[in-house]
C-alpha cells in the first residue's frame, strides 16, 4: 500500500492538471455549441458542404449538430485522445521512473517482490485514469445536460465513458508493456506516444477509404467510436472482447518482462 501512496502522490500534480484539461475541454466545446443559438441546422448543412475527407479527419460525419448529445458526440473525439495520451504516457513512466528517477535502490531494499510492485503501481495507474474519467463523466452530464433542453442524455454519456475507459486501460497496459520489455527507460514514453498516434492516423485513414475497413480491428480508436456507439446505444461486444484480450496479454507482458529486467540504479 505504501507504494499505491507513493505512486498516487507521485502523479498528484499530472493528475489534476489533466483533469482541469478535460473539464476545460468539455466546457469549452459545449460553451460553443450554446454559442450557436439555434444555428444548429445550419452547423448541419455547412458541415454536409464540407468534403468528405475533410469530414473523416475533423470527426463530424454522423453527428447531429443541432442537438447537444450530437455535438458532444464530435466533442468525444478529442476527449479520448486526450484521456488515451495520458493514459499512455502515465504507464510507460509509471514503469520507467523508477530508472529515470535513479529510485531503484528504494525497491530493491524494499522485502516485496516485483509482482508485488508491479501489481501496485497498476493499482496505482488505474485509479488515476479513473479518476480523469470519472471527472469527464461526471462534467460531460452536467454541461451537456444544461445544453440538451429536454434530450435523454446520461445513458449515452456513461456509455461512451465506459468506451473511453476500454480505450484508457488499452493505452495504458501498451505503455507498461514497452516500459517493461524495452531496455531504454527513456524512450520508453516516446514510443508508446508514438503507437497511440499511428493507431489514431490508422484510424483517420480507415475514415478516408471505406476499402480499408477490415483494418479496424488494429486500431484501438476504431472500438468505441462516438458515432457507433450514439446511433446503436450500446458498446459493440466483439470490440468489448477483442479490449480484453489485447489488456489480458499486455498485463502478462509487462508482469513477465518486467520480473526479468535488468533494473540500472
């Protein structure tokens, strides 16, 4: 337990910071939908104006506009990729600081074992990512609820909060994984970074050719997208299933290579 302190307090300062992110976001976002009155049809017909490439890169194709859940829909796009970068990034440090902190000699004294330590600093990375999704669930309801004028908005929003967490423990566990297989601590946050971002141009390239389709099951930004998961009201179980196991076999390697890894103090 006193590792889960250490490493909760450790991350205090990052975890607010992105907290206030997302919750500036979310406000910021539905501060621009109220801004547009009753333009929302307009919105609509501006954006069907628009190529459709254009569309697959901003993420506006399928939404309703004029209607807040719609908008929130377009909004979810950035809030999962700001939630997936901190979650990957916090799993490749959470892993990798011991070295890059020369805190090594604090574990190695310690009378636990490394299973024990990764199990902790799992514990640990869990609930930060909990903690920013429950504050982008928890401002999500309460700012779109104020915009939504009569719309039924919760049960879309915890859902697609619950698609966001899939993809935060994806991200997360492919950091801790490199982190634990790959010798060079400090590269280790750069390459997972790295990952998250060709998954998501995959994801936009996937948008742009309808013929590539069959590559959605490589990119974790495919599983829950807001659109899907709006016009269908539920979380696809293949995707649910397939989250699973990519979290079930990165959890393995990051306990399997990092029980092996040379620690440098």
């Amino acid at each position: 337990m006193n590792i889960i302190t250490r490493e909760m307090k450790a991350n205090l300062k990052s975890l607010i910071i992105w907290s206030i992110g997302v919750l500036f976001m979310v406000g910021a976002g539905m501060g621009k939908y109220a801004g547009m009155g009753g333009s929302g049809e307009t919105m609509n017909e501006l954006m069907a104006e628009m190529p459709d490439s254009l569309q697959a890169i901003m993420g506006t194709a399928g939404f309703d506009l004029s209607k807040a859940l719609g908008f929130y829909g377009l909004l979810y796009l950035y809030l999962i990729v700001m939630a997936t970068i901190h979650a990957v990034m916090l799993g490749a440090n959470i892993i990798a600081k011991e070295e890059l902190d020369k805190t090594v000699e604090f574990l190695l004294v310690k009378p636990i074992s490394r299973v024990k330590v990764i199990s902790f600093k799992l514990v640990a990375a869990l609930l930060n990512v909990f903690v920013v999704n429950l504050v982008t669930l928890v401002s999500s309801i309460i700012i779109v609820g104020r915009s939504a004028e009569g719309e039924k908005v919760v049960g879309d929003i915890v859902l697609l909060m619950v698609g966001m967490f899939c993809l935060q423990i994806i991200f997360l566990v492919i950091g801790t994984a490199i982190a634990a297989v790959y010798k060079n601590a400090k590269k280790a946050g750069a390459i997972s970074t790295g990952i998250l971002l060709i998954t998501f141009l995959l994801a936009i390239i996937i948008n742009l050719d309808q013929r590539l389709e069959a590559l959605r099951y490589i990119t974790p930004f495919k599983y829950f997208e807001a659109e899907s998961i709006l016009n269908t009201s539920g979380l696809d179980p293949v995707f649910l299933g397939l989250s699973l196991i990519i979290v079930v076999v990165l959890t393995f390697t990051t306990y399997h290579y990092y029980k092996k890894k040379d620690l440098h103090l």
